[in-house]
C-alpha cells in the first residue's frame, strides 16, 4: 500500500551511518541522494534531540524550514523510543492541491541509540504510488458525488475543491475505505 512503501522507504533511508555525521554538506548530499534513489519523497529532514532542523534537501529556504504540530508529535515520540515508521497527514505545500504525508522514523546509532529522527514528506499531487488512489476517486466522483480521501481523524487529504482540504469533513457517509489501505 502507499503508507507501507513509505514506512519502509523512509526506515530504509534511516538505515544509512552518515545521516550521523556532524559535516552538514555530507548530510545534504545524503539526503540528495536519497531522494534521487528513492523518488518517493519530496522532501527529507533531519531534526535533533532539540527538535531543530540541522539537514534538509528539497527545502528552500532552508533557514525558514519547519516542522508541523504533527510531525512534532511524531518527532517526540520517535526520540521517546518508539521505533516505528509513522506517517501523518500535513498541508498541501504552496501551489499544490492535495494533502502531503510525513514519514518520521528514529536514526539509530551503532549501540541502537535514538540519535536523530528522519523526515520524509511526499505530496499526494505528484507521488506515483498515489496516482491509483488519484483514479480511483475520479471515477467515483460525478455530477452529483465527489470522490474525496480522508485520513483516519477524518482531515479531507485529496478534495476537487482545494479549500477543503486539511479541513474536517462533516458530510454523509457513503463508503469509506481507510487511507491506510491504500
């Protein structure tokens, strides 16, 4: 499914010994490639025991780069011990018009030590494990009906109406198939 291909990528990338290193040039260049060898995500992060921002690739400006209230929650539980991949629903980036999700998982050191925790963001605009999805809900959707995506806390992911999304959806219920499956 979509949410298990990036828990296992981002766990993957968590995996590499130099996201440890204190040189952020070679962070960077990490998380560079990264990117070009995982092309699921957009964005990744590297955040400290402080909750700072200390790598990014794909952020610009980097100075301004932040973490949403989600991913923080995330974050902090990563850092507290849970070693599980999690994954969040956030707001669309500038000029896109679906949801994008987080991937957050601990980097562990040699002695299994929480170190640091790795962010990766994906777009469900342009990630092509969601273009399925994408079909599917444009088949669903007509004159009369709207096919929408909502997540588990019922944030509208993926809406034609972009104005609703990260917005709570209060409508009817038809069918509803959990994002997770997807």
């Amino acid at each position: 499914s979509f949410l298990q291909i990036g828990q296992n990528e981002i766990g993957y990338l968590a995996r590499d010994p130099a996201l440890l290193s204190d040189d952020s040039v070679e962070l960077i260049a990490r998380l560079s490639i990264g990117i070009k060898n995982i092309p699921y995500f957009k964005q990744l992060l590297i955040v400290n025991p402080d909750g700072e921002i200390i790598a990014g690739y794909n952020i610009s400006p980097f100075a301004n780069a932040q973490t949403n209230m989600r991913e923080r929650l995330g974050i902090e539980l990563a850092f507290g011990g849970f070693l599980a991949p999690q994954s969040y629903a956030i707001d669309p980036s500038e000029g896109e018009k679906m949801a994008r999700i987080s991937f957050i998982t601990p980097i562990l050191d040699p002695d299994n030590q929480i170190k640091r925790v790795l962010v990766g963001r994906t777009s469900l605009d342009t990630n092509p494990y969601s273009q399925p999805i994408l079909s599917i809900l444009q088949d669903l959707s007509d004159e009369k009906n709207v096919g929408i995506l909502v997540d588990d806390e019922l944030n509208i992911l993926i809406h034609p109406d972009p104005q609703k999304v990260m917005t709570i959806y209060t409508g009817g219920v038809i069918l509803i198939i959990p994002w997770m499956w997807l």
